[in-house]
C-alpha cells in the first residue's frame, strides 16, 4: 500500500473505504479519512490537498503548528499523538479534534484552555484496547470514569473514543478490539451520560482501516497508505518510548 502517487493512494484508500462500507452496510459519508501527515514534507500535504484531502493528523504539537499556516484555512486539523499538558495551549482552539485524551488531568488542562479562549474543545478518550504496555491511553475499565469526568468539565465535549490497536500485517487479527471498542460505545452511549455523544469512532490504520470500518469506525488515520512509507529511525506509532 501507499506506493503510487499521492492522488493514486488517496483514491485506493477511499475507494476501499467504499467497499467496506458496502461490504458492512454503511454509510461511506459516515468516515472520515484523516490522511496522517507526520514526518512529511509540506509539499505533500498540498498534493493530498489538491487530491481532495480536508482532514490532516498529525502526532506531534510543533510539527501541527508549524504546518498549520503554511496550508490553506479550510484543512481540519487532528491531533493524534500523545499530549503533553504544557502543550495544550497550541492546540486548543487550532485543531477540530483532539484524539489522544488519556488523564483527567490533561483533560483538565484542556478545559481550562477551552475556557480561557472562550472555545469548546471536541475530544476523544483513547482506549488501550489490547492492554499493551507499550502505548498510551486508558484500559476498558478506567474508560467510564474518565469520559463521566471529562463530561462534566466546561469547554469540553466528549465526541467519542480512539483506539491504536497493535501492529499487524494483517488487519483481521484487529477485527476484536475494534468490536470491542464498538460494543464498549454502543454501551457508554446507553447510559445517557450528560453531555456527551459516542458518535465519533477513531480506528483503523493502514495495515486494518479495512477492518475498522466494516466493525465501525468513523474516523481512519492512514499515513502510509497515502504518503508511502515514513523514516523508519523514528517512534513506532502511539508507542511511549521516543516520545
Ligand atoms: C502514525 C499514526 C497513524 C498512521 O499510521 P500508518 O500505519 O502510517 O497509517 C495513525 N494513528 C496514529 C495515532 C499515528 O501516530
């Protein structure tokens, strides 16, 4: 995957998206494809722009914001890597959507910023669905106590929850956490939690978008589907090492 031109890619990776959603019964406007920039030149980012990309995830705060004014106004921007508290501020106010919140904490200092600037904040709660060491966010178990948490605070509104399932060459073996997380928002969404809404869905990389999406999901990060493989030298996806 992610080996013709940016155009080429784009087009498979919605064109699959399609197929999946056929294939499930679904609704293809219902996905959002975040075409996930990171490590990328900006160059690229306006060849996926001029293919028809809006939605760009980046995983760290000073890459964001430095691309941010060098792409045109209208692109959505999503934070998708671990936050740093100190960070909030940049991000606040300049993203659609935070994905990564994993603290009350964090959340937390989201609210306050939301607050100070007078915005609300969209988030999501990131599930460590397979229970690995290695990434971030929080078990199944601690996921209700923080959504009811982050619900309450001002300037906040939980749009759903996020989920980095472990690396596979073949996304079959993800076909579990991604149904679990499904399940698991199918039943936050019963408890009728004030404000908050379990719409949003983010899951789904390229190795398992395919997947994600037949189970769900509303929202695929794919990077290397669309901008071909990044430097290897740099931190495995989601991991806490090299953060
Ligand atoms: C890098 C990254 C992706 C995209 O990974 P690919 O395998 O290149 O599609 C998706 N989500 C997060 C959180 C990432 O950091």
């Amino acid at each position: 995957m992610g080996k013709g031109s940016i155009r080429e890619n784009l087009e498979e990776v919605q064109a699959q998206i399609r197929a999946a959603c056929e294939r499930a019964g679904r609704d293809p406007g219902e996905v959002t494809l975040i075409a996930v920039s990171k490590t990328k030149p900006v160059p690229m980012l306006q060849e996926a722009y001029q293919a028809g990309a809006r939605d760009f995830g980046e995983n760290k705060v000073q890459e964001l914001t430095d691309k941010q004014p060098q792409m045109p106004r209208d692109v959505r921007w999503h934070m998708i890597g671990h936050l740093q508290r100190n960070k909030v501020k940049y991000v606040v106010g300049k993203t659609a959507l935070i994905h990564s919140v994993d603290s009350l904490r964090l959340a937390e200092e989201i609210s306050r910023e939301a607050v100070k600037q007078g915005v609300t904040a969209d988030i999501l709660v990131e599930v460590n669905v397979a229970g690995e060491e290695s990434k971030f966010g929080v078990s199944f178990g601690e996921a209700e106590e923080l959504i009811r948490q982050a619900a309450a605070l001002p300037g906040i509104r939980v749009c759903g929850l996020m989920a980095i399932a472990p690396y596979v060459e073949n996304g079959e073996a993800n076909r579990q956490y991604f149904r679990a997380l499904k399940q698991f928002a199918v039943d936050m969404g019963a408890k009728n939690i004030d404000n908050i809404s379990m719409n949003v869905l983010s899951m789904g990389m390229t190795g398992d978008y395919v997947t994600a999406v037949e189970e769900g999901s509303t929202c695929v990060r794919v990077g290397t589907g669309i901008f071909g493989e990044r430097d290897s030298s740099g931190q495995q996806t989601g991991q806490k090492a090299g953060r």
